[in-house]
C-alpha cells in the first residue's frame, strides 16, 4: 500500500493539478456543495491518525477538487535527512476526488463525508482561501505534528471562511486528555512505534490539549465540526459514508507487549539477584550501552531537530548518554571509588525518571532492569571500595 501511496502522490506533483501549475480562483455557482472530509486511520504507522480533506464540487463550473493537507514532495533533496529533522517541508495538494477515494479503497479506511451548511459567500471565501493556499509561494509549510497538520489547517480555513457566525458546542469526548494520551490511544495496534514514540517524545506531549488543539486528530475534527454551529444553525448539513472498510485482524497490541516486556524484566531481575554480589559482567555493559545509546538518540531529537515535542523529555533521566561512556569503565577496579556514586545518583534520577515519565513510555525492559542494575552496582562498588 506504501507503494500504491508514493505513486499517488508523483501523480498529484505532476498531474494538471499539481504544484507546478496553480488553478485560478472561479466564482462559484449555486450549485456548489463543500464539503469536510475524514479518512480513517490505516495500517501503516502514517496513516495510524487518519486523514482530513476539503472537497469542493461545482458541477455547473466543472469544478470537482480535494484540497489535501498531508502531501510532500519525495523529489525533495535531502529528502530523509529533513524528515528526519522535522524541517521537510509538506504541501497543500489539489486532486479530482477519484484519487481521494481509490485511496480509501485501496488502503481499506473508510471515508466519511460532512457536507458543510454554508452560505454562497461562505463558500467562495472558503475555496479563495484554499485556492490562495494553494499559489506556489504558499503552498508549502513545515509540518508539527501535534500544532500544524492535514487536520489542524482545514480547522483553522473553516473558522476563517465562516467567519463571526462561527461558534464550536463544547464535545465531552475530545476534552480533558493529554497530546499524549491522544497518541497512543491510535497507536495501540502499533505497540513498538507507540513505545519507541513516548520514550522520544517529552514534556510538551504531556499538556493537556485544549478543545481546538485535540483537533490535530481527523476524527475530534470531525467530531467538533459535526456539532459547531453557523449563524446558530447546526455547521454541517448531512453526513455520507462514502467507504466503508472491511474488518481487519489485528496482532499484537500495546498492552500485550507491556505485559511481555514486564515479564522478561521479572526475569532478568530475578536471575540478576543471584548475581549481585559479583563484579560487572556483560549484561552490563549491554544495558549501559543500549541506554546510552538511546539516551544520544533524545538529546539529537530535542537539540537536533525541529519537532518540538522531543524537548524536556524526562526519560533522560533514565537513559544518560554517559552510560555510554560508562559501560567501558565499569570492571576497572581504579573507578570503583566514583562508579559507586555514579551509580547511586543516577539509581535514584532513574527513579525520578520513571515516576516522571507517562506510563506509557515505560519499556519495562530495559529502564526497570537498569535501574534495578545501578541499585545493585552501587552495593557491589560499596563492598569492593571502603567509603569515608
């Protein structure tokens, strides 16, 4: 399906309604009908957050366009090193609606259709502010995962084209969770992305998100929309389900690998605990290798990048990249004076670290069993070097 995606993708960059060749701004007719739409979430971790779309038809101007948020150009240089980065810059992209849904079908997510009650004034605003997005000097910008995305631009162009008739009704639903939260409640069928994801990501994930900013996923988007108002009058007019996929069987989940992470934890500890009192030996220098490891990884990701949801990530208490360092030195009797401090200081930042960091980004592996380690290294320097 990746495959099918990129192709899709080349097409729009280059088809009649790709970046290279702006369509000027009509006047709509009274026959315009404008509509939001939502794909669901899919299989591929990119698509695990779903997707929003603006659909615009005219049939009476031949008008028949998605407006799509969520596009980049592969044929950008440095292509993975800037997505990596967070400065790959993603593109409003413009398509006739065939696409939008031989996509759904093709990647098995359903497609939901609400149909905007809007005024013929609100309706051209709309389309010239998304025709006016779409000009080649505008139709680029740097994607933010939690703050700037496919959902969070057509939330903003909707308030803007309606205007001061515009009012949002309060949604129990999509209130009073964390960025976080909201994250892997989509990724629970992506246990190792969902883990890898809240180890890198830090304390901005951890806010609670306003009404508006749990809006950077489609489906609160959808679910606000549906029931906003326009001048008093409920904002959408009808809702068609345009696609309807078929049930899929899922493997393991979130909460299985947590459950299997913690029980090999237990394990390596226990075995750990008749070994306690003898020096370091190699799975030692594995975790403080790994940890360290990782530990460089989140200080590239907060200082590296521009993401901003990797900064002030507390899982750096647990995972210093001067384990690296560390684990070459650990059966040096000339150390084992400062290794026992080390240990000590950093058992109990590891502490703090696993109390600060969400539940969810516990690996219940490797930061469990290092923490348990340097507990019981901190002994072993003790006994091995007389402290005053």
């Amino acid at each position: 399906m990746f495959l099918l995606r990129t192709v899709l993708v080349v097409f729009i960059l280059h088809s009649p309604f790709s970046i290279n060749n702006s369509v000027s701004a009509q006047s709509l007719s009274l026959q315009a009908k404008v509509s939001l739409l939502t794909m669901a979430p899919g299989e591929e971790l990119y698509t695990s957050f779903g997707h929003t779309a603006f659909w615009i038809q005219d049939p009476a101007m031949g008008i028949d366009r998605v407006y799509n948020y969520g596009t980049f150009d592969f044929r950008t240089g440095n292509f993975y090193w800037k997505f990596i980065r967070g400065t790959l810059p993603y593109q409003l992209s413009a398509y006739p609606f065939q696409y939008a849904i031989g996509e759904a079908q093709a990647d098995n997510r359903s497609l939901k259709e609400q149909v905007l009650n809007l005024s013929p004034e609100q309706k051209q605003r709309l389309y010239d502010l998304l025709e006016t997005n779409y000009l080649p000097e505008n139709r680029q910008y740097f994607y933010k995962f939690y703050y700037d995305n496919c959902a969070t631009r057509p939330r903003d162009i909707l308030k803007a084209a309606v205007g001061n008739g515009f009012a949002w009704t309060p949604v129990a639903e999509i209130e009073g969770k964390s960025y976080r939260a909201w994250m892997n409640k989509y990724l629970d069928y992506q246990p190792f992305a969902r883990l890898g994801m809240n180890i890198a990501i830090g304390q901005p994930a951890n806010e609670i998100a306003s009404f508006e900013g749990a809006m950077y996923l489609p489906d609160n988007l959808m679910a606000a929309v549906a029931k906003a108002k326009n001048v008093g009058q409920p904002l959408v007019s009808g809702t068609n389900q345009l696609f309807v996929a078929q049930p899929e069987v899922h493997g393991l989940t979130a909460g299985w690998l947590q459950v299997l992470l913690f029980a090999l934890a237990g394990s390596v500890i226990a075995w750990l605990r008749y070994r306690h009192r003898q020096a370091p030996f190699w799975l030692d220098k594995v975790l403080f290798v790994a940890a360290g490891t990782v530990g460089l990884l989140l200080l590239f990701l907060w200082f590296g990048t521009d993401h901003g949801v990797p900064d002030w990530n507390a899982s750096l208490l647990i995972y210093s990249p001067t384990h690296l360092a560390v684990a070459f030195l650990l059966r040096k009797p000339s150390h084992f004076r400062w290794l026992f401090w080390y240990c000590v200081i950093f058992s109990l930042l590891g502490i703090t670290g696993f109390v600060l960091t969400a539940p969810e980004s516990h690996t219940f592996l490797v930061d469990v069993v290092l923490i348990y380690r340097l507990i019981q290294l901190s002994l072993v320097y003790r006994k091995s070097t007389p402290v005053s």
